[in-house]
C-alpha cells in the first residue's frame, strides 16, 4: 500500500539520481500526483531566450512518471510512451509541472500533466503511459 513513507522514498529516490543533480528541481509526490519544480537556467533558453522543449519534456516526463509510481511500490516504472503539446514559450525563472495519475490497468498506468510558468500560466500538457518493469524498487535506485 501507498503512503506518505513511499512518497518520501520516492522523492528521495529523484534526488539521488545522478541526472537530476543538474536541474535542481524539488519534488512532492503525493497519492495520485506529483508536483516539480525546477529553477529556469540560463543553458535552458534556445536562441529566441524561450525554455527549449526537451525542458518541458523533463518536467513532464518526471511529474507524471511520479504520479504514477506513486500507486506502484514493488517495481521501478518505464516510461512506454509520451505525447507533448507546447502551449506557449516558458520564460522567467522557473517551470512547475503538475501532474496526476488517471488510469491504471494490470501491466499499465496513464497519467497526464501540465507544465506552468512562474506566472501559473500553462505552457505545456503532456500524457504519459508508463509500464511495470521488473526492475525492485529499492535502495539500489536510491528509493531510501
């Protein structure tokens, strides 16, 4: 069963992983939902000074990755697919992607996002369909 222990764990487990030492992101997860913050830096911009899209595929792909895992507390996800829609250019100083969990089947969970502005403005949605892998969830993966 999910809780308040595996979420911690599971925010955790981000924070520990190697790639998202560089984009200084804070992570809440929740039943069902996840929230990432990440501060905009400078090598984030394309040359229009806009956040480039792989950004918006980072913070999509993570938030609904965690709103997912957050219902799966034996096995480590995999991100099967994932569809993006950019909205509006991201400028400013940070990007918000919110997400939740909104289906769930034997071998597969859905889960849809948006990506916001500092401004609480949308910029981006996204859903993903992530698979249960044979991968433990456990301290290997820094879920700790």
């Amino acid at each position: 069963m999910s809780g308040p222990e595996h979420f911690r764990k599971l925010e955790r487990m981000y924070h520990a992983a190697p790639f998202n030492v560089y984009y200084r992101g804070t992570l809440e997860v929740g039943q069902d939902v996840a929230r990432l913050n990440i501060p905009i830096q400078e090598s984030f911009l394309h040359a229009a000074q806009a956040v480039h899209g792989t950004h918006y595929f980072k913070v999509l792909d993570d938030s609904c990755f965690f709103a997912a895992q957050s219902r799966v507390t034996d096995v480590f996800l995999l991100t099967a697919s994932f569809t993006l829609y950019f909205t509006r250019p991201i400028v400013g100083e940070t990007m918000v992607g919110q997400a939740r969990l909104v289906n769930r089947t034997a071998r597969q969970l859905l889960a849809e996002g948006v990506v916001l502005d500092d401004q609480g403005r949308e910029c981006g949605r996204g859903s993903g369909l992530f698979a249960l892998s044979r991968i433990p969830l456990d301290e290997t993966l820094g879920y700790a």
